[in-house]
C-alpha cells in the first residue's frame, strides 16, 4: 500500500492511498506474478523475505524520490491509468488479498 500524507494543523493523516502488487513497484520485467516475490523460487525463506523487502524499497525510493504529494501518482504510469488499475492490479491483488482466507476457511 502506497499512501500519500497530509498534514493540517500538527495533525498528519492520509490523504491518498493506492494498494499496490509489488511486481509494478519492483518492476524488474513485465511479468506479473500472483506469487508473493518471496515465495519464488528455491531461495531460504527468511533471506527471501529480507531480500524481498529491500528490492522493494529500492526500487520505491528509485520511483518516488523526485515527487511530492501533488505530482506522486506521476511517478508510476499505472497510478494515472484506472483501467489498467481496475482490470490487471486490482484483480491480481484481490487474489493475494483473498487467498488467505480462503485457505482459512477451506
């Protein structure tokens, strides 16, 4: 989840949010995958994650350094593309958002 801050008065809140799949942040192909980055595979587990995490920053700091809150959606062609945010992440996000309950309740 990428949020955009505000701060009115000494009181911050979030103005703005866009939940994201990592692959358009990482972007290292145009590839997308519903398999979370660190379960790909044959690496150890807890160095995937660490790995995973720090591609992610990386690459988001690489994407978001030169913005600021007016122009941060500028910084990603996707976030100033609904359709493509409807029809591709939205429904590639819901499925990893779903799947553990599914698991769950299955």
């Amino acid at each position: 989840m990428v949020t955009a801050w505000s701060e009115d008065e000494g009181i911050y809140k979030i103005a703005d949010a866009e939940l994201l799949m990592g692959d358009f942040i990482r972007n290292e192909n145009e590839t997308l995958d519903v398999i979370p980055f660190w379960l790909r595979g044959e690496m150890h587990r807890p160095e995937a994650i660490g790995r995973s995490v720090a591609l992610s920053l990386l690459a988001f700091e690489k994407i978001f350094n030169e913005t600021t809150f007016d122009t941060w959606r500028n910084g990603l062609p996707l976030l100033t593309d609904q359709d493509g945010l409807n029809k591709i992440n939205y429904s590639l996000a819901a499925l990893r958002l779903n799947e553990p309950l599914v698991n769950v309740i299955f």
